[in-house]
C-alpha cells in the first residue's frame, strides 16, 4: 500500500523523536537533530553575549555539571554533550539550550550560597534538555505546518523560523518559556540528579526562595527570569516536599566527591 505524505511523515516521527525522558511524546527532532540545533542557536546568541573566561569559575561550574552527569539515575541525561558557560551579567538568569548547552548569568551564580543552590539551578536546566523540552514545544508549534511540508516532501525534521531569521538572545529566550507542567519536571528531574550526585536537595527551594524574595525588592534585575521560569508558592512548596521525600545516597558516594571550591570563587568575585 502506497503511503501519504503525511503517513510517511508519523511513520519518520516514530523513527527519530522517540527518545529521551518522554519516548512517546510527539518530537520532530532526532537526538542528532537536538544536538545541531543547539549548536546552531549557540553560535547565534553568543553573538549578543559575553561570556566569562574566569578559569576558577568555569572550572566550578564544570565540575558541578560533570558531577550531576555521572551520578544521573535516568539515562536520557547521559544521550546529550552538555556544556556550560558563565555569561557576565548582573541579570538574574539560566537558560539551557537543545541538546546541552547551559548558561548561567554571573546574577545568579551570585544569588547562590553554596554549591549545592548552584548545583539546583544546573540540574533544572540539564533537566530541560534531558526532557527535549525545547524540541517537544518547536514540534507542537510545527504541527499545524505538517501537511505543507509533508507535501512538498521535505524531510519532516521542521527547521525553526530562527534557522533563517539568525536568533538572537531575545528571540531564542522567548521560545524557552516552558508551560507550568515543564517547569514541574525540570525540577522534579533535577531534584533527583542533584541527590543522586549526593548534593542537597533542599537547596533548589532555597534558590526558589530567594528568587523570590529579589522579585519584591528588584524586580527588574529578576524579570527575564521569572517571565520564563515562573514561581508560585505551590512550585516552591512542592520542591520542598519533594526533596523531603527522596532518599538520600549512602555517606560514601557523598565523600567521594572533590572538595567545593565555590567559597572561594565566591570570594574572588567579591572582592572585584
């Protein structure tokens, strides 16, 4: 029997975008294809940011990121080349891009504490990519285009309008503004990464406190953030419960792990 266009579209669906934490969920990319277009954006919003080369930092930040990886319990992490960057800026923010790259703006290594509140902001971003959350929402968004591009027979791994347009920082962030339901998982994922890399934690309702205490009293340094990571104390109640509930990894795999560095990256970025 001689297919559809769009029967042969589903059936390309079934074969590339079935992978990762959701492997039924609806996604027009491949883990190939997650990967380059987050190469691609990369490229594109870098050109709107500076990033830090502060050795101390990018080692920390490094290491939290290669410490989360290793000890992940779901495999979906392990399917993507993560990469993490330090942007300077006094703004408030953490965006992860398809296929791995994380940034972090030097506001909120600031806002962080301890290791462990910077580890909980890696691990909701990392989350973000493990769950192909970016992909899954370009893919909603390219369902209505599916009979057009199933028709012309192209190859049904829809290109963003960003692919031709050249994305900007405002633009990509803007297709990073993840539903409720999203931003759940993320922290429920990321809850699980960081305990099982023997972090606390207790420490992403930390972050989600203080974020939300800087909303009241500077809201313009926080805005960016909030507007795509939106806090409600429902989000920050159930991340304490969470945490509370999960079983916390044997002493040994915890001592195992190198000692922080942050106080003193802290430190140095205080006294500049």
């Amino acid at each position: 029997m001689k297919r559809t266009p769009l029967q042969v579209a589903v059936v390309c669906w079934l074969v590339v975008g079935c992978a990762g934490v959701h492997r039924f969920h609806p996604n027009f990319y491949s883990l190939d294809g997650d990967i380059r277009l987050g190469e691609q954006l990369s490229k594109e919003v870098e050109t709107d940011l500076v990033l830090l080369r502060h050795s101390a930092l990018n080692q920390l930040v490094n290491t939290v990121g290669r410490r989360l990886l290793d000890a992940s319990p779901e495999p979906a992490f392990k399917l993507f080349p993560y990469s993490y960057h330090v942007v300077d800026s006094p703004e408030v923010n953490a965006f992860a891009l398809p296929g791995g790259p994380v940034y972090l703006n030097m506001g909120i290594v600031e806002v962080c504490e301890t290791e462990d509140e910077l580890a909980s902001v890696m691990a909701h971003e990392m989350s973000h990519v493990a769950a192909r959350h970016a992909t899954e929402m370009l893919t909603t968004q390219n369902l209505s285009q599916l009979a057009i591009i199933a028709a012309v027979s192209v190859v049904p791994i829809p290109i963003p309008p960003i692919a031709w347009e050249g994305a900007k920082l405002g633009y990509v962030l803007s297709l990073l503004h993840y539903s409720r339901g999203k931003e759940a998982e993320a922290d429920r994922l990321g809850l699980r990464l960081m305990n099982a890399a023997g972090y606390d934690p207790t420490a992403m309702a930390s972050v989600f406190r203080k974020l939300s205490e800087q909303q009241h009293s500077l809201p313009s340094v926080v805005e960016r953030f909030m507007s795509s990571h939106p806090l409600s104390e429902v989000r920050m109640r159930d991340a304490e419960r969470q945490s509370a509930q999960l079983e916390r990894p044997n002493a040994a795999a915890v001592a195992a792990a190198s000692p922080s560095t942050f106080p003193q990256v802290k430190m140095m970025f205080a006294k500049d």
